[in-house]
C-alpha cells in the first residue's frame, strides 16, 4: 500500500517517494459526543443530543536506510511533510496484486514490483501530532525503520470526496431534442368547410432523413386531420410528406421522409390541420407539439430554448452518493439558481425542505443560497427569506422541486463516508 499526502496548496506527495511502504491503514468509526444533564431528584438524564466530533485514522509502514546518515535525511523530510499545523488531505492507496496469491516460499524475488496501487474512493483532511519512528533491527547491511501515525481529522469527522460543482441535468436531456419551441401551451385555430390552418413550419430539412410529428388534439368530440407538406419559402405546397387522423382528446403522429428529389423549390417542413369532416366548423385546440428526427415519436418535451427545458417540478435530484448527511452548515456547499422563468415569489425545495423568497422573480436573475447568506444577482435578500438550509441524506433521494423553471448547480459538492 502506499499514502498520498496533499497539501492545502496543491502539491501532492506518496510516501513511497520517501521509501516508505504502508502495511496498516485502520480508520475508525466516527466518535460521539452526547449533551445532556441530570437533575436532582429525578431518574436518569435529559438528552439534548449528539454529534460526531472526529475519526482517527492509524497508519503503519515500514522504510530503510543504507546508513545513520541516510535514516536521518529521511527521518527529517517524514517529520516536514507529516508534522504540518495547517493540516493536509492523506488518501489510501490500496494494493492490487496482478499475480495470483501464492504459498511463502513457493516462488521467490519481484512480488513487490508487481503490486499496483489504486486510490480510495474518499480521502480526509487530517493532522498528526507525532509520527514515530522505531528502529526495528538491520537487515542485509541495512537498516529498517518502522513509522506509525496517529492521524485525526480536522474539519469533518468524515471521508469525503474532492469538492466539485455540479450541474443538475434538465429532466428532458435524455429525450429526443423537440425541434419547436413555444410549445407548451395550448393554441386555438378555427375551421370551417376544410379550412386548412398552417401549425409549424421548419426551415432548412435535411433530405434523407426521417421526421415525427406528434400532438395533442384538446378537442372532446371531433377528429383533426394532420398533414405534412414540403413548401417553398411562401407557403406554396410542393409535395405531400405524410398525413394521419387525430382522435378526440388524444395524442397522434405522423412519420414523413424528406425525400433526396422531387421538392424542387421546397425549403420548408410545413404541418397543416383541418376538420375531417366538411359538416365540422368552429374551433380546435392543439398543444404540445414536437417534431424530431426519427420514425418514432417520443413523449412531448420542450425545446432546449424553453424555459419549460429547466422545469424543476420533482423530477430531477442531487446525485448524492454518500453515507452519511451532509448538511449545508457544517459541509458548507451552496445552490447557485438561475431562474429561466419569473414568478411573483420563489420556493425552493430539497425533498421535504423549503427555502421561500417573498419578493419577485424575473428571468436570468441567479440566486445563491448558502445556509446562512441568501443573494439575488449579488444582493442580500435575508430579510426576505425563511432562512432555511439544506441537508443531502443518504436515504433519501434530495429531489428538487421548484415553483420557478431554472437550472441549479451545486457548488462545492461532496460525499461524506462515515
């Protein structure tokens, strides 16, 4: 095994660098501490809880030197790289043998070199007190030296992974991209004796490719047809691409190909709609379309311009992998909010945890929420707030939700392992 030492500014160290090799690295379980107080004549105590203070984690390796001389030189540089006040991150590097395992004695010389060392998932922000160092006896001419550490933690009583930021993902990056925008709500056409009522048009058709148009007909008791046309840059219908017929109150689609000849002059996709029936007259409701490349339609989405695109409704979550809670106060990472919508006020929520905003909400304005400072493009808004902070769990899946569309990141992520 080996120890990776990294400084507050940087540099890293491995022990192995100093001949040092790992033999033992024991963490433990994070210490408790409890606060309570007993009261004349009354049995037992009042609890008023407990936190985790810090870890220890106990490292042994072994080094040798080929002289006094040399043992002092290494001695000194362990006692500068480990001895530091201001403390350091250690990670284990643990060992994985490329070899199968083998009976002592059965072959001889090299096992060491085909050791290979892989990192720990997390790492601690430790100090150490004394490191010790203890002549074990001379072998071959030379002379072995066992180092022990007692190493406890500074900030965290926890492992924890390198801080980050991390974006939230929207909901729909994994759906096929909807080349419209706009589509959300609802639009109302009339029709009348076959009134044809143009609905999308899309510049720029790649030929050979495949489309799918898709909608909602919000209509309680007659059928939509739906076309697909080739049109050149005035509307002028050139050739037919596709056409279906959209029953009451449901969701149809139509599959067309932009054919590689034959739309001479065409430049445009055009969707057309119109009563099936010449007796039908008055108006229909369409929403919710989407067109994509593809022969099948997938559920509707947003187009990426949206701010529908950043809809924080519950369906998106902080991927956190830890084991332990990581609360705002102590970790310290923050919620960076950018609203891509605007609201009369804001609520913010981390699975049953709700951070409000009483004031007003406009598009673009980036919010930054840290427990305890509260901001609105730079500005305090404390006064404004309910001052409410978040803690990621372990057994839950910390599910955003949000009145406002918007994208989040979190600033200064981590995972803490007990």
């Amino acid at each position: 095994m080996d120890l990776l030492v990294e400084k507050l500014d940087g540099s890293r160290y491995y022990l192995s660098q100093y001949k040092v090799l790992i033999t033992d690295f024991e963490e433990s379980a994070p210490s408790v501490t409890r606060n309570s107080k007993q009261l004349d004549q009354r049995n037992g105590n009042i609890d008023f809880g407990g936190w985790h203070t810090d870890k220890t984690i106990n490292v042994t390796g072994y080094y040798r030197a080929d002289d006094i001389d040399e043992e002092e030189t290494l001695r000194e540089k362990l006692y500068a790289l480990l001895s530091d006040p201001d403390g350091y991150y250690i990670t284990q590097l643990k060992t994985s043998p490329e070899e199968a395992m083998e009976r002592p004695g059965e072959t001889s010389g090299g096992y060491y070199d085909k050791l290979s060392n892989y990192p720990s998932h997390k790492r601690f922000l430790v100090y150490t007190e004394a490191p010790e160092m203890e002549l074990v006896g001379n072998v071959n001419g030379t002379l072995l030296y066992k180092l022990t550490a007692e190493f406890k933690t500074m900030k965290l009583p926890y492992g924890e992974t390198p801080a980050v930021d991390v974006a939230i993902d929207s909901p729909y990056k994994d759906v096929p991209v909807n080349m419209l925008t706009g589509t959300a709500a609802s639009k109302s056409y009339y029709g009348t004796n076959y009134a044809i009522n143009p609905i999308v048009y899309v510049e720029v058709p790649i030929p050979g490719t495949s489309y799918s148009f898709s909608v909602n007909s919000d209509n309680s008791d007659h059928a939509i047809s739906i076309e697909a046309w080739a049109v050149d840059a005035d509307g002028n219908r050139k050739l037919r691409l596709g056409s279906n017929t959209i029953g009451p109150n449901s969701r149809g689609s139509i599959n067309f190909m932009w054919p590689l000849s034959g739309v001479d002059g065409a430049v445009k996709i055009r969707i057309d709609a119109a009563w099936t029936n010449e007796k039908d007259s008055g108006s229909y409701i369409l929403s919710h379309e989407k067109l994509e490349i593809g022969t099948t339609a997938s559920p509707w989405s947003p187009n990426p311009a949206d701010p529908e695109y950043y809809s924080l409704a519950g369906n998106v979550s902080i991927p956190y992998s830890g084991s332990v809670p990581c609360n705002q106060l102590e970790q310290g990472f923050t919620v960076q909010f950018t609203a891509t919508g605007s609201a009369s006020s804001l609520s913010f929520k981390i699975d049953d945890t709700e951070l409000t905003y009483s004031g007003p909400v406009a598009s673009d304005d980036v919010f930054v929420f840290s427990g305890f400072s509260y901001t609105q493009n730079g500005l305090s808004i404390v006064s404004k707030t309910n001052k409410a902070y978040f803690i990621l769990r372990p057994d839950k899946p910390n599910r955003i939700t949000c009145n406002v569309p918007g994208k989040v990141r979190i600033l200064g992520f981590q995972n803490l392992y007990a």
